[in-house]
C-alpha cells in the first residue's frame, strides 16, 4: 500500500513539475514577445516601418490577442500604405478592448485615407465625445478634415475651430483652416490668417506652403518665392513637401 501510494505521489509530482515547466516556458516566451514588440515600436518611432513590422509580426506569434499590439501593427501597416491591413488590426484591438480610443481614432484615420467620409466621421465623433481622450483636438481636426475632403467647408471650419479652441497652436487645425480659405477663395483672409499664426510658429513648414499657395493665387510670385524657399530650409529634401516646393519653384522661374 505504501509502495502505490509512492508511486501515485510521484507521478503527481511529476505532473507538477511539468505544469510549472510548461507556464514557465509561456511566460518567458511571453516576455520575449513583449520585448520584441517594444523594439518593433522604436523602429516605429524612428520611421523605419519594414523592420518594424518585422519584429511586431514576430511579436504577433506569440501574443497575437494583445489590443496594443495590434494596434502597433495597424500604425506600421498605415505607414506602409497598407490601409486594408491597417484596418483590420485596429479593429481586432477594438474588439479586444473596446474603451481603446486610440484605436479607435486610428481606424477612423484608416476610413479618411480610403475616403470613407461618413465612417471616419463615425469613428472620429465618438472618440471626440469621450471624456477620458486625452487629446480631443485630433479627432475634431479629423472631422474637420473628413468634411474638408468633401468640399462642405462651413461644417469642416466649425470642427477645425472647434479644435483650435482646445489647442490654440495645433497645426494641423491651422493648416485645416488656412486651407480652407484658399480653396474657397479668401486669398486675403488666408495670407492675413498664416501671417498671424506664423508668429508663434515660425518653423512650420506646412504653414509656409500654405502662404506660398495663398500668394501664388493672388499673383504674388516673389512672395510665395520666398516662401516656397523658407520651404524647402525647413524640411528634408526628400520629403514629399520639399518636392512639392521644388516643382513649384521649378514653374515660378
């Protein structure tokens, strides 16, 4: 009787021991996977998208239920123009965890790329209402912009201003602004409106592009020169606003 009573202790302990092994190993690949994807991230930051993806689809492995990670992986996939695959990451981290308003904000990103107005709208609208967003101008300016693309500028000024209300120097509500100005025709009211903002941000490249627009619609050409020059000192020349700068300056001589 002692003998059996050894032997079933014993391959309990065994059992046991294997329990443990195998939640260790988990754990650790679990780890490693969490590492992978914070350095999938930084390559992110540092707008090297392919070896970032690299490493997050290494990440997706192992942990391929995490919201964060797939919303990582979303922004990778936007990046890369890839908006379809973008999309169906940010809503699998919605569906994971449903209060993720970040996600939330992306996939509406994702609908404003692929112009689905009404849908981005949705999405942005939502996230805008939440309470808890941290940095409600974006998705104002997101509207602002939804509304912009489908030339109903009244609407798209009222959520532009709207974000600028919250934060008085975003630029992309500027740029919103500004831009609908001279597509609308208010040349004047547009050169008065960048001079002002480009008191407080002198550096802002889209802004000079803008006055540059402004100019050139008004006969201006030295000024909007000068501007598409300021251009052209602020960003990388191999950015598709520099090349834009260059073009213009290219039809100006």
């Amino acid at each position: 009787m002692k003998k059996i009573a050894y032997i079933l202790f014993a391959s309990f302990f065994l059992i046991s021991c294997a329990s443990k092994s195998t939640t260790t190993n988990t754990r650790k690949k679990q780890e490693i996977a969490t590492a992978t994807q914070r350095v999938g991230e930084e390559y992110y930051n540092a707008g090297k998208y392919t070896i970032a993806l690299k490493n997050l689809l290494e990440a997706h492995k192992t942990i391929p239920d995490d919201p964060y990670l797939n919303n990582s992986l979303g922004l990778v996939y936007m990046a890369k123009n890839r908006y379809d695959l973008a999309q169906n990451h940010f809503k699998k981290a919605l569906k994971l965890n449903s209060d993720f308003s970040q996600a939330k904000n992306n996939l509406g990103a994702t609908y404003l790329k692929q112009k689905k107005w009404a849908l981005a709208i949705e999405c942005f609208e939502e996230v805008s209402e939440n309470l808890l967003y941290p940095t409600p101008e974006i998705p104002l300016s997101n509207i602002g912009w939804a509304y912009f693309h489908q030339k109903l500028f009244s609407k798209a000024k009222k959520y532009f201003k709207q974000s600028l209300e919250i934060r008085p120097n975003f630029l992309y509500s500027i740029h919103g602004l500004a831009s609908i100005y001279i597509e609308s025709g208010k040349h004047a009211q547009a050169i008065g409106f960048l001079h002002h903002k480009l008191k407080r941000n002198p550096g802002a490249a889209i802004l000079h592009s803008d006055l540059a627009k402004a100019y050139e619609a008004t006969n201006e050409f030295d000024k909007a020169k000068r501007s598409w020059n300021l251009v052209l000192k602020l960003v990388p020349e191999d950015s598709p606003l520099a090349k834009e700068a260059q073009k213009k300056l290219y039809n100006l001589d």
